[in-house]
C-alpha cells in the first residue's frame, strides 16, 4: 500500500451489538506506474525509497522477483535476510513495546531507548569480524529480553507465569488484554496463508488485476461457489505461531483473538536475534551484483515479515518493466471480508462510544496494519 493510504473502519451498532463493519481502504496501482518502463536493475534501490516502514524487505522481495523472472540478482538467503531481519524486530519492538504500552497503559518502557539503540548499532559491524557482529546481536537481545520481562516463553505454563507475575509493561499490556477485552471480541479464524498460495496469486496477476486490489487464494475452489470467505487467508505472527505449544492455553481459554495474536509477535520477538545470528554469519554482507541484460520474462518474489507474507510481481521486456505489482500483508489481514472485519461482526458493542472505538483500534494494532487506520463508531 502507498504511504499515503489509511483504512478507514465504521462499527455499526444496534441493541448493544456491532451489527455492521465496513472497512473502507484504496490501493492505487502506483508502483507498477512509477516504475513501468525502469531499466530492471532500478528496482531493488527505487523500493528502498519508496517504502520507509519496510524497506529492506520490499527491496528484497524485487530482487527475488527479477531472479524468478530471468535475472541474476548475485545472492542467496532471501528468507533469512540480516535487513530483513532487523525490520522484523524493529517493527514487533515498535508495536509492543510503544504502540500497546502507550495505548492501554500510557506509558513506554524504560528500556526502549535501550533496545531502539542497539537495533540501530546491530548492522554497523556487519562488515567486521563475525565477533563484532555477534556482539552486537547479543546487546540487541538482551536488550529485548528486558523489554518483554523474560528470555523464554517454551509453553503455556511458561506464559501464564509471566502474564501473571511478571512486571513488565509488555506483559502489563497483555494482561490488560487478557482481563478487559469482552469474551469473543476479535476472535476469528481463518486459514494462514501459505507462500504457494501466494505464488497462486503471483499467477494470476497476468490476468487479473483485482488480484492486486484484494487478494484471494485462486487455488480454493470453494471461492466459485460463492462463500463469503472462500479463498481468504491471514498472515503474520499468528499465523506463523497458531501452532506454538507456548499459545495453546491462551487459544483455549480466549479463542484465536486479540490476545494470541499479540503474543505470537512476542513469541517471534524473543527468537528473531538468534535467527538474526544465523543470518549474518551465513550472508556476512548484502548482494549488489543485479547484472540485467535483456530479460524478458515474468517473475514472483515472496518474502516473510513482521507483518506476513510479502508479495512482488513483475513483467520484463528487454530488461525493462513492462509490469508491476505488490501485494503486502495488509491486503489479507485487512480484507473487507477478512480476519478483522469477522472478529469485530456481531461482537459485543454496547456502552460509550469511546470505549467500543478503543477495543476496536486494540484489534486493529493486533494485525498491524503498514498504513494509517482510523476507527469510526456509529
């Protein structure tokens, strides 16, 4: 979605109930526009510039997509990316230890500044010997593991301990979750997304460009009996960890709502800099070669977030862009039928209007959207 979008969404509500939910979002095909007619070697740099929120992994993702289309970008580990890497955990760190903090308890925590630090110092030495760069990686988790209040969540034992006794302000926030939101408020299921289900959809952006509107897993074939979900799916830290032995008591007791989700991307958080370790000591320093020549091909590049599952398309003639397309993880979670609007349709919605506004903005922060969102109760 460009950086100038917002998703807009309207609570409808009748006899203490939200009986309506509109979610209203424009994405204009601006990329495949400003890029069109691009020498293909262009187009890793160019999205540095035009993504501010996740640069490294848009980059990524086109550089996948033009190896897939014929060109060799020079590099492996597209998965695995060190700047990948470090986007995933700044933007968890973000959300947990700033945006729900500050929304549920007013405050940030005091190890922030910490954390923001050493996430800034991590990629410095990443040209020096691997025991700088490990260094750097061990300042970063500790300073994580201070944030969140422990080091390990191994099971449903392990995060009913710290939900219950731990004084951190992120297992604060949950424990607010876990103790005000209503019964039922948020919780929605659908299935998680699979990268073959979105190299699906890569497919069918040669024919279909609603495809690149609002996406749908083609391969489902109940989508053409006409369900209202059919072919429908969520990414991100749910749908990576729904399966994690640390989320099963909460999934029992509270159902696949706000409160897994928010801790599945604590889940991630506390494994991401042994995962960031791994990477740098298996890529060292990032890929530049991108030679073209002339190309002429179509390819899919799909690389995972914090947000899910991201998608690049593109269309070469001759070494240039004849097409373009993205699809980010936004566009699933945040479908008109999708995960939201189901946990929030029929929900409890009685009472001020404030109170309902704040619930469902918590909801909202649970998926994560990339661009701005506002939420309006009527």
């Amino acid at each position: 979605m460009s950086s100038g979008a917002e998703l807009v969404l309207h609570l409808h509500r009748r006899r203490g109930r939200i009986n309506e939910v509109v979610l209203q979002g424009r994405r204009p095909p601006w990329v495949g526009d400003l890029l069109r007619g691009s020498a293909a070697s262009y187009v890793p740099g160019r999205m540095r510039l035009m993504f501010g929120v996740c640069g490294e992994a848009q980059a990524t993702a086109a550089r996948a997509a033009l190896a897939d289309a014929g060109v060799q970008p020079g590099g492996e580990g597209v998965y695995e990316h060190p700047g990948v890497l470090l986007e995933w955990i700044r933007e968890h760190l973000w959300r947990l230890g700033l945006c729900l903090p500050r929304q549920l308890l007013k405050g940030t925590p005091s190890g922030l500044t910490r954390a923001n630090r050493a996430l800034q110092g991590v990629m410095g030495p990443v040209g020096d010997d691997l025991r700088r760069r490990e260094a750097a990686v061990n300042r970063l988790e500790s300073a994580l593991f201070e944030i969140v209040g422990t080091s390990v969540l191994a099971d449903s034992a392990d995060v009913d301990s710290w939900l219950d006794g731990c004084d951190s302000e992120v297992a604060a926030a949950l424990r607010w979750v876990r103790d005000e939101v209503p019964q039922g408020f948020g919780v929605a299921s659908l299935p998680s997304l699979e990268p073959a289900g979105l190299r699906a959809v890569g497919d069918c952006l040669q024919g279909s460009r609603d495809l690149a509107v609002w996406p749908r897993d083609p391969r489902d074939e109940a989508g053409e009996s006409g369900t209202a979900q059919a072919g429908l799916r969520e990414t991100g830290p749910f749908a990576r960890q729904r399966a994690n032995p640390a989320l099963q008591g909460v999934l029992a007791r509270h159902g696949p709502g706000i409160l897994p989700r928010l801790l599945a991307a604590v889940l991630e958080l506390l494994v991401l800099p042994g995962r960031l370790r791994n990477a740098l000591r298996a890529i060292g320093v990032e890929p530049v070669s991108e030679e073209v020549g002339q190309v002429t091909g179509t390819g899919c590049g799909i690389v995972d977030t914090a947000r899910g599952l991201l998608l690049h398309w593109v269309r070469l003639h001759r070494g240039q862009v004849a097409d373009y397309a993205v699809v980010a993880p936004t566009e699933w979670n945040f479908h008109p039928r999708g995960v939201l609007v189901s946990g929030l349709r029929e929900r409890p919605g009685g009472g001020p209007a404030e109170g309902v506004r704040r619930l469902a903005e918590l909801a909202v922060l649970a998926l994560n959207p990339c661009v701005g969102s506002r939420v309006e109760v009527h």
